[in-house]
C-alpha cells in the first residue's frame, strides 16, 4: 500500500461501496476522506449472507452522500488520476451499472437487491440526479 498524501484525490472502498474523494485527515491506521463522487454502489442485501433473502435481513443501504466523511482503512485507499464525474453523474452511473448487473442474472435475489435499488431512486436519488 503506498502512503498517499493530505489533499490528494483517492478511490476509496467502505462498507460494500467504492468512492472517489479527497483525503482530509491522516488518523493512523485510516484516512479521513471527503466524497466527491461515487465509483459503485454499496451492495444490497445482508452482506454476511450474500445472494441470500430468506431468514436474513434484506439491507437497503444508500450511497454516502457528496461532501460526506468517512473513515477509511489505509489498506482500502489508491490513488486515483482519473477524471471525477460530478456527484449526481456519478451517482446515476454507478446505480445504472449496478441495476444491469442485477438485471443479467434472473434470481430471486437479484429481483429483490433491484427492487430496493429502485426504492432509493424514487425516494432519494432522483432528487440528487
């Protein structure tokens, strides 16, 4: 893992999603990153359990916000030099990928991880689009 530096533009991977930002703060064993954009969606579903639905608890977890804080582990941070759509584009890239990938594969699992997606579209973000 290569150090990188306060103010440099990451990709980044937490909690199922994968962002780009910029790095805030070095706090040891994690950096402080500020979301610019989203790289891919978090995951729905129970992670702990994936491709499951019964007897689990069907997560719907929602893209961090544009400008949001996370705490990252160093080994989950690379540098990035690629362009960096606008948060809302970005967004709407990274749902649209994940909605195909979901949308190849006909499994009850995949039916329902779409369904959730398409929730978060219709209450969140479509207002962020």
């Amino acid at each position: 893992m290569a150090e990188v530096k306060i103010g440099e533009i990451v990709r980044a991977h937490y909690n199922s999603g994968t962002y780009i930002g910029e790095v805030k703060e070095d706090k040891g064993d994690r950096y402080l990153i500020e979301v610019l954009a989203v790289h891919k969606h978090p995951l729905q579903g129970d992670l702990h359990n994936p491709g499951q639905i019964s007897g689990v608890f069907f997560h719907e977890r929602k893209a961090l916000a544009h400008h949001e804080k996370m705490n990252v582990k160093k080994p989950a941070v690379h540098s990035y030099d690629g362009d960096i759509a606008s948060y809302g584009e970005s967004l709407k890239i990274a749902v649209n990928l994940y909605k195909e990938k979901l949308a190849s594969e006909e499994t009850e699992f995949n039916k329902m991880a779409l369904q959730s997606l398409i929730n978060l579209e219709k209450s969140t973000y479509e207002k962020v689009y």
